[in-house]
C-alpha cells in the first residue's frame, strides 16, 4: 500500500512547529551541565490529565443540579489530589543536575550512545525519563530512572549518526508524569559536547594491499650488550623485562629493548590513491575498514591521504589518529 498524501493543512502544521522548534532551540545556551530550576521546568496536563478535569466538571455540575454535599466532598478531594501531584511532580525535577560524559567516537551507522549522570539533592527523585528530541516523524524511546537522595544515577540514551565528521549532540528532553499521570513536566537541554564520527568500515573489506619490506628505524643491526646480534628499539609497553638492555638504560637513561627478530620490517602504506573505489567515500570506507584489519593483524601501517600523512605505527593511538583523520578529511 502507498502512503497517502498529507492534506495542505497538515503540511502548515508541520512547517509550523519545526520553525517553532528551531526557534526555541536557538535560544537555549549549550551546556554539558545543566541545573534544573523553575525557569527552565514546563508542565502541560496530559490526556489522562484532560479526562480527569472533564470528570471533576461533571462531578462538579451533578453536584450543584442535585445538591450532593458528598459529591462536593469527592468533587474537591480528587480536585485537590490533581493539584498536589501537578507540585510534586515539579519537584521531582526541580534541583535535579544533568551531567553529559564525554561521548566515544563511532562508526557512522553505528548507535553513538551518550551516559548522562543525574545527581539529586536530599530528596529522592522517582520516575524521571531522559529520551532525544523527537522530530515530526519519529518516536524516541525513553530511558527511565530513579535518583536515590543524595546520590547519582545514569541514564543512557542513542542515536545513529549517518554520516562522518564531528556532530552536534542532539537536544534532550527529561521529564517526569510521577506520581499520577495526570500532568507531564519536562525541561529541553542542549549539550555543548560533540561526537566523533569515523566513515563506516566497508563490508565485506578487501584485502589488504601488499606490504613491501623496508628498513628498520635503527638501520644496520647492532649488536647487544649480551653479545648477540640483534636489533635494538625504543622500550614498548608490554615488552618483557628480559628484553630490556638495562645497562644501556643505565647509562643513558632511555628504556631500550631489544628486538630479535629481523632488522628488516614489513611498512604498510595505506594510500587514498591506491584503494581502488570509485567515489571519496567508499575509498574512505574502505580504508577505515584496512586501518582495523592491518591493527588486528599488528602490522605497522601508515596512512596517506591528499594533504595528510601519518608514518607507519600501530596501537590503539595510532588506530585512532588513522580513523580521526579520515573522520575530518575534506
């Protein structure tokens, strides 16, 4: 079946809140901290909330036309019960403080997720949703929580950025229907944060380019303390202690180890001119998909790309500066 057409009116609607939204946006400052106060706390009675008023104006009118002193009694308790819930529940996010943790870099696809950390003060906080901004059409899923008093909670929340670079985060909304369900109160953050979004690693990935073999940094090998010829390089997290020259270390002061394999090592070059696809991106793609398997394999790779050239290394740095690099390439 074939969607229908939305009429002209609700194509005005539409137009109409995202000029309201973006207007609204633009004027709340980004934070990645945000205290909740009566200012920045909005309240609106829900569906449940409009059935339960139309029910005391019933209640109300049969009272007065039957002169029921009990239906006065029910009429104003239950009036009473809404009005004490719609402060509670203001309260429940009044002093609540929101907290943004810095967001891991993703692949573009991927879901980003963002821990938010909510801190009370001395009272506890029950019933309190964090959810993304939803837009006209879709439906975020809300995370919902309790604050212990006095403490901190988490709360996570995702969303899938589609293409890569740096983005914004998205607007966040936290409310709260606690206790009744009758009102829904609600505060919009924006927070200052961005998150890094590396190319989407290509699937399935081609095989690795060839790797011709180069010399060692330390050129001709040398001959250790020990007497045995073997190369030496700069001290790795990891290397084990037998390794290391410590007389050498004693004397200069540097952390060596040495290296008994090979003095000759294999250099891969990973070359945006070379990768062989078609457009920027799916070169891209492909290589951020070389970049993790040349680090699976423990192979030094480095990276060229127009404008920018990383030497061969390899760790979880080096994985980083490669994918951050095609992340931002322009």
């Amino acid at each position: 079946m074939t969607a229908l057409p939305l009429r002209p009116w609700a194509w005005a609607s539409a137009g109409v809140r995202r000029r309201w939204r973006r207007w609204w946006q633009a004027r709340l400052p980004r934070s990645d901290t945000q205290l909740l106060t009566q200012r920045n706390v909005y309240i609106l009675p829900t569906r449940a909330g409009l059935l339960f008023a139309a029910t005391l104006v019933v209640l109300l009118l049969a009272s007065i036309n039957y002169q029921l002193s009990l239906g006065y009694v029910l009429t104003f308790l239950l009036a009473g019960s809404g009005t004490v819930s719609m402060h509670l529940m203001h309260g429940t996010l009044r002093g609540l403080t929101l907290h943004l943790r810095a967001p891991q870099p993703v692949h573009a696809g991927d879901a980003a997720l963002l821990d938010v950390v909510l801190t009370a003060d001395a009272r506890a906080r029950h019933g309190v949703g964090l959810r993304l901004e939803a837009s006209d059409d879709e439906r975020a899923a809300t995370s919902w929580i309790d604050v212990p008093a006095g403490a901190q909670a988490a709360a996570r929340v995702s969303f899938v950025p589609a293409a890569r670079g740096r983005h914004d985060m998205p607007p966040l909304v936290v409310e709260t229907r606690f206790p009744l369900g009758l009102f829904r109160a609600w505060s919009l953050w924006r927070p200052a944060a961005q998150v890094l979004v590396w190319p989407r690693a290509e699937q399935p990935a081609a095989p690795l380019p060839a790797a011709p073999v180069a010399a060692a940094a330390s050129g001709v090998a040398r001959r250790a303390e020990g007497g045995d010829a073997d190369g030496v390089r700069p001290y790795r997290r990891g290397d084990p202690l037998r390794r290391v020259l410590w007389k050498k270390a004693a004397r200069s002061g540097e952390l060596v180890s040495r290296d008994t394999g090979s003095t000759l090592q294999h250099e891969l070059w990973l070359d945006y001119a070379h990768c062989g696809a078609r457009d920027a991106e799916s070169r891209l793609s492909r290589l951020a998909a070389w970049v993790l398997a040349a680090e699976r394999a423990g192979v030094d790779h480095g990276l060229r790309l127009p404008g920018v050239e990383l030497a061969p290394s390899h760790g979880d740095a080096h994985r980083r500066r490669c994918l951050e690099a095609l992340a931002l390439w322009r």
